[in-house]
C-alpha cells in the first residue's frame, strides 16, 4: 500500500501510463541496450486530496545532471523578466532585500532581480546547470532543498525576502521536508511564491505533465493543506500562462496576511469541480484514450496518404506523449533547438535528435509540435518552413491543424 507522501492516508490510483523511462534521460547510442523504464501511475489521497505518483526515482538519477536549460527557450526568457519585475513592484523589493530561488535553473529568472540591484542566491541540484549558472554571475548553490539545506542557510543569516520556485513544488518527493524548509529560510514578513501546473489540466488533456520528475500534481485545496502542516497559508494565487497553466501562489508565515477573495472564490470552484474527491479523477483516463483515438487516426491517415511527419522539440512533455501513444511509427524524424540535446536519441523511442535546419531543408508535410504549450514561438521559429508549404500539427488539448 502506498501512503500519502504529505500526510501518510492511503492513496488510491487512478490512471497509469504504464512502464516508461525517464523523459530527460536522453541516450548516446552505446547506452540504448540498458535503458531503464519505471512505473508510471498516479493515485489521489482522499484525506488531503494531493494527487500523486504511486512510485518514484531516485531524484539523484533525475536531476544531478540534467539537459534542460531555461534559456534556451525565449517564451522562459521573456516571462521570466516579466514575473521579476512584476514581483519587485508587488513585494517592494529593493537593495537591502534577498531573493533566493528554488531550481534555479541556469540562473535565467534571478538574473532580472540582479539588474535590478537585488541580492539573489539560486539552489540547484544539476551540477552541470548550476555551474553555467555561477559562469553567468548568478550566486549558486548546487543542492536538493529541504529542511537541512534551509537550516543550514538560516545558521548563515541568510533569510529570504522573496523565495522563489517555478515548476519544482512538483519535483521534490520529500515535500514535507520541503515546504518545513520555506517557514525556515523565509523572513517573517517574506513570501514565497511558487507556480505549478494546475491540476485542472489534468481533466483538459493536459497529461502530459505526469512523469516521473513531477511527484506531485497541485489544486489549491492540497496546496493549502500541505502549506498548513508547515504552519505557513497561501494569501493569494492566480494563473499564469506557463507550462500550458499554471497556478503562482503567495505563501506567508501564519497570520502575517489575510487570504484574498481570489484565494476563497478558487477554493469554491474546486470544490464544485470536485478536486476534492476520487471519482472526479477517475473521468481522466477515459478523456485521454479519446485524445489517443483522435491523433493515432490522423497520424495513420497522414502516414497511408503518403504524408511524411516529423516531431519538433523534444520536451519531458513531447516524451511521454511519444511514449504512451506510442506514435513513434508515424514519425520521420525529430529536431529540437537545444544543442545539448542534439545527437543524442529520446527516451523509449530512440530518435536521433537533429537540428532545426533539417525541418527546413527536408521539408516534411507536418511537423508535429511537441511542445504545445509553446506552439506559437515554435511557429515563428519555423517561419521559412510554413511559407513553403509545410503545416503543423498541434496535439494536446485538441489535435489541430495549422
């Protein structure tokens, strides 16, 4: 039986993905024979209503060394200046104030705080990630957080004004440990904003999120609850575009704020849509079997006509819908902008990875967009390659045709 990772209830599984490797674990040819796949099953805890994976990697095989830099993506870029300019005015930081972010990646989000004169110190686990981060300037301190990383940051005086977290509630399997961290390293009068994507999407089509780094996937009613047993409270939250939707909660020390209306009017709603109990998510399975259906149809139409079909981009996303549709018969091949990732072969499917200037210069029928949530800038991106003829396919929530 696997008991809930927050509060130790029994939790129930609802949907399976089956046996799958790990989406960012792309291979050198010579490493293919020994690939390694991992359950993939996600179950809902109905005493504190946090859906979560049934089973997990050890985080050490997931993100020591990791291929996804935040600056290789310009939409990343561009939102990130935006949110820390946005965050600077809305929590009047200035020169005496520290932000400390939480998988900071490659530095791409703190560096805004900098040119604004702000002290910023990032943690990150990737040692790879970490270092071009410390390269670019950005104060870095390459570590899992938890509560012994936020203690050992408190012995040093370093208290946070803003601690920051984008997409990483979601990645640390010792969540307790985690949020006791925040109410540690935050200043009383800090806050700690984190963005995950919404549970909502789930009912959406929007599985895709569900992979072996993402250990847990977040309404407001188990955010809150999680928050609670760290004695810290959500004050306010709202949506974002990011990560094809996400929710930024505003978290204080207890009794520091009072919660906004925006937080009481999504607890309502969450609560009418039924976030809080397991029928509501047993409903997920049968929607995507339907989204199943509908591409494989089109992809065997496009296939039987004589079409060729190449994927662009080659995100953790891209990777389990390539997995679990298993479309890797339709594909020619795939291209993705991230030279790291270039010349190596995707988990499960094993495509070679080309450059984007082999859409262009092979010139298939579609290209299938593997990051949909970013559809947009991959279309501008290939620009050249719609003007001849090419069109694209967009896959979740609804197969499209552009």
């Amino acid at each position: 039986m696997t008991r809930c990772r927050a509060c130790g209830h029994p939790i129930t599984e609802f949907f399976s993905l089956g046996a799958m490797p790990p989406v960012n674990a792309f291979l050198k040819k010579k490493d293919i024979p020994n690939e390694r796949s991992f359950d993939l099953s996600v179950g809902f805890c109905q005493k504190c209503y946090l859906v979560q994976l049934l089973k997990i990697v050890d985080p050490k095989d997931l993100f020591r060394h990791y291929l996804y830099f935040s600056s290789t993506t310009q939409s990343i870029i561009e939102y990130s200046k935006t949110t820390a300019y946005y965050l600077i005015q809305r929590l009047k930081l200035g020169r005496g104030s520290l932000v400390v972010e939480i998988g900071s990646n490659d530095g791409v989000h703190l560096r805004w705080y900098q040119k604004a004169g702000i002290k910023v110190l990032g943690i990150d686990p990737a040692r790879n990630v970490a270092a071009e981060a410390i390269k670019k300037g950005i104060p870095t301190k390459t570590a899992f957080f938890g509560h012994e990383v936020a203690k050992e940051l408190a012995r040093s005086n370093i208290h946070a004004d803003l601690l920051y977290g984008a997409n990483v509630l979601a990645h640390i399997p010792d969540i307790l440990g985690c949020v006791r961290g925040v109410s540690t390293v935050l200043k009383k009068t800090g806050t700690a904003v984190f963005e995950s994507p919404y549970i909502g999407g789930l009912f959406e089509n929007k599985f895709d999120t569900i992979y072996h780094e993402h250990v847990f996937y977040y309404s407001l009613l188990a955010l809150q609850n999680l928050f609670a047993r760290a004695n810290l409270c959500i004050y306010d939250c709202e949506f974002v575009h990011m990560q094809g939707g996400s929710l930024r909660i505003f978290v204080c020390h207890e009794g520091m704020y009072s919660a906004s209306e925006q937080v009481r009017e999504l607890v309502d709603q969450e609560h009418q849509h039924g976030f809080h109990r397991l029928s509501s998510y047993l409903k997920i399975r049968t929607n995507v079997e339907k989204l199943r259906t509908q591409l494989t149809g089109l992809l065997k139409k496009l296939k039987k006509d004589g079409k060729r079909v190449a994927a662009y981009g080659a995100p953790a996303k891209g990777m389990v819908l390539l997995n679990y549709f298993r479309l890797g018969k339709f594909l020619d091949f795939i291209a993705d902008k991230s030279e790291a990732k270039q010349g190596l072969y995707t988990p499960g499917t094993h495509f070679l990875i080309y450059p984007p200037s082999k859409v262009v210069d092979d010139r298939p029928d579609y290209v299938l967009i593997l990051p949909w949530n970013i559809s947009d800038e991959v279309m501008g991106f290939l620009t050249e390659y719609q003007k001849k003829g090419g069109k694209f396919i967009i896959p979740v929530p609804d197969v499209i045709i552009v």
